[in-house]
C-alpha cells in the first residue's frame, strides 16, 4: 500500500470520548495496481469510481484515517506519491447532525490553523454521489514546495465522503482533467452503504510523508 502508506496526515475536526478504532476493509474488493482504465468498485462502503488509462489504484490496508483507496498519477513514483487521488470516509458524530455548511467551516478553520500559509483560492457547491456537495480548491507550502488540492465532499447517513486531488502546484494543470474524471466518476452503490463504525474523526487534509 505504498500510495496510502505515504499518507500520514488527518486532523481532528470534532472533539469525541469514544475510543478510536481502525477502519475496517477486509469485505473490500481487492483491486490489483493496472496502467487500464478500469472501474474500482467498494461492496463495503458502497460506493464506485472509475479510472482513466495510466492510473495505478491501489486499495487501503486497515487504518486509523478512514482511507480507503488511492489513484496515483501516471508517471509517479508508487513508492514516493506526490500527486494522487484519494477517497476517505469520516464518521460524524452519533449525537448531532452535521450540516454540510458546518462541515465546510471545520474543514477550513482546520486548515487556517494548521498551514499559516493556507490560501483559500475557490469554494463552490457541486453535486457529488447524486447529492449536495461542496468543493474547495486551496494552496499549501510543504517544506518549500508548493501544492494545491481539491477538496470534494457530500454528507450521507451521518458520514462524510471525501475526495482530494493532491498535487504539487506546477503539474497541477497537467493532470487535473484525469483527476476530475476519477472525481466526476464517483457514485453510491445502491445495494450497500458505508458500514458503522466509531473511527476517528479525521478530515483527509494535506498528506505528509510519515
């Protein structure tokens, strides 16, 4: 799992006592790293993206940051990821019903707090999954280099969906039309819908090197 394994960042959006727990995806479907376009579909958390030729997927082991697959960029290196896709699910907490607008401002008041060089470039509402979703694209230096990401995600049965194209800023352009195809692509299974559980709340914000 080189490409998620590189992932070492999540942030605590809202404060919970209950013990934190892994996420489970031993039910996923394993998908072996293709140059193909191909389909990945989740029987566990119920949901499918597709992607275009010269993408490696690769499916998360068990973790505490509710990843659960990631789509490296043609020509990365799987082994040292600077420019992916990934999805992540978040529990929201039992007791409240978090509106997506109220999402939104955690996530970027946790930005604000975590990168004083955090540039909020765009926000908007989109339609992700066939729900209401909301989009943010954001600029961050990360030891001297710049990135930028896009951030997409929808709120569904108490649990937030989130998907994030992280790039470095100056092949950003280069790759946005595949990563937004993989993005655009996302949809809930009807069948089954995401597994409960009491992970951590984490909001998959900027990836560090571990």
């Amino acid at each position: 799992m080189a490409i998620l394994g590189a992932i070492a960042l999540g942030l605590i959006i809202f404060n919970v006592t209950a013990q934190c727990s892994v996420v489970d995806t031993n039910d996923t479907v394993a998908v072996p790293a293709e140059s193909s376009s191909g389909i990945y579909e989740n029987s566990t958390y119920g949901f499918s993206m597709s992607y275009p030729a010269g993408w490696i997927v690769e499916e998360a082991e068990p973790n505490s940051l509710g990843m659960v697959v990631g789509f490296l960029a043609p020509g990365g290196d799987i082994n040292n990821p600077t420019n992916y896709v990934t999805a992540q699910i978040e529990d929201l907490p039992a007791s409240q019903k978090i509106a997506l607008n109220a999402y939104t401002s955690a996530v970027i008041s946790s930005l604000k707090s975590s990168y004083k060089d955090f540039k909020l470039l765009a926000t908007k509402d989109i339609t992700l999954g066939d729900l209401p979703g909301k989009e943010l694209l954001y600029t961050i230096d990360k030891e001297g280099t710049p990135y930028k990401i896009l951030l997409q995600y929808t709120i569904k049965d108490n649990k937030a969906y989130v998907l994030t194209y992280y790039a470095q800023e100056y092949s950003y352009a280069q790759i946005e039309e595949g990563a937004r195809e993989i993005l655009s692509s996302f949809g809930f299974n009807d069948a089954k819908s995401a597994t409960d559980g009491s992970g951590p709340l984490l909001t998959p914000l900027p990836f560090s090197r571990s």
